[in-house]
C-alpha cells in the first residue's frame, strides 16, 4: 500500500475497531446497568414483542387472582355463617325435642319456646348479615358467585348460591315457629330436622366451590411465576458473563486508542524521508 498523508488507511481501520468495540462496551453496560439482555425493541424486536405479550398475560393474571381471592373471601364468609346457622339448628333441635315431652309443665315451656325463639332469630341475623365486599352466597337475595378462570375473561368459575334464610327450601324452619305447645314442638322438631339436613348438603356444596376457587387460584400463581420465569429466561442479562465481557471489552477499547495513537503517526513518519 503506497505511503499517503491525504488518507490514513490504517487510522480509518483503528477508528472503524474501536467505533465497534465502544459500540458492544456501551451495550455492555446497559446490559449490567439494566439486567436485561432485550430492554427495548431495538435491541431484538422479536423477542421484545414475544417479552411483551407474556407481560400482559402476567399483569392480566393479577385480576384473574384477585377476582378468585374475591369470590372464596364470599364463600368462606358464607360457610362460617352457615356453619353457625348448622349449631343454632342442632341447639333449636334440642329445645323442640324437649318441648314435645308433653309432661313439661307450662313454666318450663314457656322457658324452652323462649330459648326456641331466639335461636331462630339468631339464624335471620345470619342469613342477612353476613355479607363480604356486599356478596353472600346465603342470604334470601343471594346470588352465584362467579370468579374469572383466565386472562381472557371467558372462563368463569362460578359458586352456587345456597339460600339458608327461614321459610325457605333448606331451612324450613319458618320465621314464625314456635315450640309453645306439645303439637307445635313435634312440627318444629320436624322442621329442625329437614332443616339439619338441606344444611349440611348446602355447606358441602359451599365447600367444594370455595376449594375450586383455591385450587384454581393456587394454578394461576403458579402459571404466573412461570411465564415471568419465561420473560426472564429470553430478556434477562447473564450478569456473570457480562461482566466477564466488561473486562475484556475495556482492555480492547485501551488497545484501540494505542493502536490509533501509533497509526496516526504514520503521516509525521513520512517526514523523516525528506530530512
């Protein structure tokens, strides 16, 4: 190649060497800077388009979490309530057997419809006062419980409303019933008894359903920890190794300056053939 001081090829390789090596030292540090190997579209658009779209499914999990959190909070509220309303039946039980003993005198009947009575209005209190978030899944207005399934919002889970007010098709005990004489305790015993058992049905089937929704949710955590552990395997930096690179790179950009220094003096070494 003939000598030239108009243009310095070897100056315009050393530059075009350490444009490069400034070039992958500054991705470099963004990459230790960030701890993301795909922090931005430019760096690999497919990738950040595949890293985006799982993000959104994540953050559209969070919902899905939160509705089912939603939903078992009404179904566990509603089975302690009826698990309440389960002993307030079996007391009222005892109160009506003792009631039919037509050798009870009237003193100690009255006493026994007295407690009767009350455990029966402890059971309306249940039924239309315990509500969550203003849901209830036993009330005499309650209605099914429905839970979203996934991010797309067309799978739902639903719980089924089990109705455990007075006068109604489990608790058939009425708002009005009283163990006041030997006929009307034999009614009510009855009416306990029919009622004990559409109770313990109801609370088995609010059992299941608010199993369903934890089991369901206990899925989505984890669907959600693996698609951010995908996220996280296709955009995140091996540190370790970028690090390892920093190294190298700072040593190669400090032999690009020296080897730009040396080939800028090429020109100024053309002098000393006309001395």
């Amino acid at each position: 190649m003939p000598a030239s001081i108009n243009t310095n090829v070897a100056a315009m390789f050393a530059t075009q060497n350490l444009s490069r090596t400034q070039d992958e030292l500054r991705m470099n540090q963004t990459r230790i800077a960030t701890g993301q190997k795909v922090a931005n579209a430019k760096d690999n658009g497919a990738i950040f388009a595949i890293a985006q779209n799982q993000r959104a499914t994540s953050g559209a999990l969070n919902a899905v979490r939160e509705s089912l959190q939603r939903g078992q909070s009404v179904a566990d509220v509603s089975i302690a309530a009826g698990e309440t309303i389960s002993d307030l039946l079996s007391q009222m039980k005892e109160k009506a057997l003792a009631a039919a003993d037509a050798q009870l005198n009237t003193s100690s009947r009255s006493a026994m419809n007295a407690d009767f009575t009350a455990l029966r209005d402890q059971i309306k209190n249940a039924t239309e006062n315990t509500k969550f978030n203003g849901g209830s899944l036993i009330s005499s207005t309650a209605a099914n419980v429905t839970a979203l399934a996934d991010e797309t919002g067309n799978k739902l889970i639903t719980v089924a409303a089990q109705k455990l007010n007075l006068s109604g098709t489990n608790v058939t005990v009425t708002t009005t019933q009283q163990v006041n004489t030997v006929s009307a305790a034999k009614a009510a015993l009855s009416a306990v008894n029919k009622s004990i058992e559409n109770v313990s049905l109801a609370l088995a089937k609010l059992g299941t359903g608010s199993k369903a929704l934890y089991t369901h949710m206990n899925f989505v955590n984890k669907l959600q920890d693996a698609i951010d552990a995908g996220v996280g395997n296709i955009v995140d930096a091996d540190l370790a190794k970028e690090s390892a690179k920093l190294q190298a790179l700072q040593t190669k950009e400090q032999l690009g300056f020296q080897a730009l220094s040396i080939a800028n003096q090429g020109p100024g070494n053309l002098l000393s053939l006309f001395r």
